[in-house]
C-alpha cells in the first residue's frame, strides 16, 4: 500500500504547526514534540509495502496582465530551469495539512515550501492521495473537479490539462508528465500530514530512500533502500 494511497487511520508523522487551508474540509494547527518524529519513522516503515487554489478568472487576469512572466515562466518548467516538486535530495520538513479529511473532500496547502502549492484529496474509496497543484505544462495551478467521475479528476484551466486523481498521470491535453506526488500520512486522530515528495514518475519508495536516506539511515534500510546499511542497534531488533 503506497503512503500517498491509504485508508483512513495511519499513522502519526512527527509534529509541526503548519497553516491548513482547505477547499472543502477542515483544518487547522497541531502542536507536536519528539514523540512525534518516532511516528513519523514507523510510518514510513509501515506505509511504504493554492493558500487557496487559483480560479478561472484569476486565470484570464494573469494571462491578460502578466501574459509575458507566464510565457517566460512556461519555458523554464518546459526546459527544467524552475524548481519542481519533488526535485529536493533531502527530507523536507513534515506539515500539518488538516485536522481531517472525508471522502469527497480536498484541501488546497503548501509543501514542501511556502511557494510550493500541493493539493490532497479523499477520494471516495477513503484512498489519500496528493500531489503538487503546479501544472507541469506551464505552471498553472491544479484543481480538483469532484463531479467528473468515480474519483474526480485534477484539472488545469489554464489549457485544459486534466490529471488522473488516483495517480496523478496525463488523461488528456497538453501536459508532458504526470504530477509530482507529495507522500501523506494519516494520524490516529484523522489529522492528515505531509511528510515528503516525489517527482513525476518515481515510485514511492525511490522517494523515500532519496530524501531519508541521511537523516534516516535505519529507517531506509528496513524498507530495502540500496547502498543503507542497518545499524548494529537495527539488526539486533530483528533478532
């Protein structure tokens, strides 16, 4: 089961107090403490087997007023100049997405960066999916359209991109890739928490053995991540 694919009740990443802003759902604060961090390993053990988004006539006022910082700004995500999600070696810092989050509901966040929108939804299922909300087109930003099929679907109006929800790939339009994923957890108390990022095309576990692989070595090393070795204190828990 992926970490970003899960049913509700997961477990409990390591505690910081980011803002939440949701499309549809609650959210909010959570204060956290060293307990925390221990949950947010065994959840990446366990799991591994924009501030609001922007609407169509937001749109047609970008592309009307700054037409020319668009266009500039598409040629850099379309040649990899821009920054992309998922593009950091090293394990952000993990952030509160919101206190809960039903089936049918998103929420609109930041993550990994205050400038980098993301966007997670409860598909009907209970499945937790997220994903950057920067189109990889022309770095439009991402909504999801609750009424267009099972799962919905994620769409870019800028040029009708339009992404599957359930794992973030090119359906239809003008779109080079799918959506960089950003990895989710869900605490024992429902609260949904951002913990880390992949880019476009990475399976899971690559992700989380680049980005922990330092400040996590045991961790990494029980789910297999190549060239990590398990620790003497490591080995002896498995005896």
């Amino acid at each position: 089961m992926s970490v970003t694919q899960q049913p509700p009740g997961g477990q409990q990443p390591p505690g910081q107090q980011p803002p939440g802003h949701s499309s549809s759902g609650p959210s909010g604060p959570s204060g956290g403490g060293a307990a925390d961090n221990g949950g947010a390993r065994e959840a990446l053990h366990d799991r591994i087997s924009a501030d609001s988004l922007t609407t169509r006539r937001d749109y047609l006022r970008i592309v009307t007023t700054v037409s020319g910082g668009l266009a500039i700004g598409g040629l850099g995500v379309a040649g990899g100049v821009l920054e992309r999600h998922g593009d950091s070696e090293t394990a952000p810092t993990p952030k509160k997405v919101t206190d809960q989050l039903q089936p049918g509901e998103s929420v609109a966040f930041r993550f990994p960066g205050d400038e980098d929108r993301a966007v997670a939804v409860r598909l009907a299922d209970g499945s937790l999916v997220g994903y950057s909300a920067v189109c990889t087109h022309l770095a439009c930003g991402v909504l999801w359209r609750k009424d267009r099929g099972a799962d919905g679907e994620l769409y870019c109006p800028c040029h009708e991109g339009v992404f599957d929800a359930r794992t973030g790939e090119v359906t239809a339009g003008p779109p080079p890739r799918g959506l960089p994923r950003v990895l989710l957890v869900e605490r024992d108390d429902g609260s949904v928490w951002a913990l880390a990022t992949a880019r476009s095309g990475e399976n899971i576990k690559d992700a989380v053995c680049r980005q922990f692989k330092d400040s996590d070595p045991e961790s990494t090393a029980r789910i297999g991540c190549p060239g990590v070795r398990r620790t003497t204190h490591d080995r002896g828990e498995q005896t």
